[in-house]
C-alpha cells in the first residue's frame, strides 16, 4: 500500500477503537488494542 492509503486505514481503525497510536519521533507506532482483533491475529496463517 501507498502511504496515504496507510494513512487512511489507519485512521479508520483508530476511530473504530481497534488501534490507538503513540508519537514516537516524528512517527506514530500503532498497537491493537481491541480484544476480539487481537485474538483473530494471533490466529493468523502465514
């Protein structure tokens, strides 16, 4: 994906409450924090 549509999905998952995001330099780092997102990635298949 482009940067922008990163951007994008990012604030989509932001305002749905799944991820949260904390400055880090002139960068953001994203974690999950929604529950059922979390466990559906630790299900994930490579």
């Amino acid at each position: 994906m482009k940067d922008p549509a990163v951007s994008q999905a990012l604030g989509l998952l932001r305002a749905a409450g799944v991820v949260e995001g904390d400055k880090d330099g002139r960068g953001v780092r994203y974690r999950v924090v929604d529950d059922a997102s979390t466990e559906l990635l630790k299900h994930r298949v490579l």
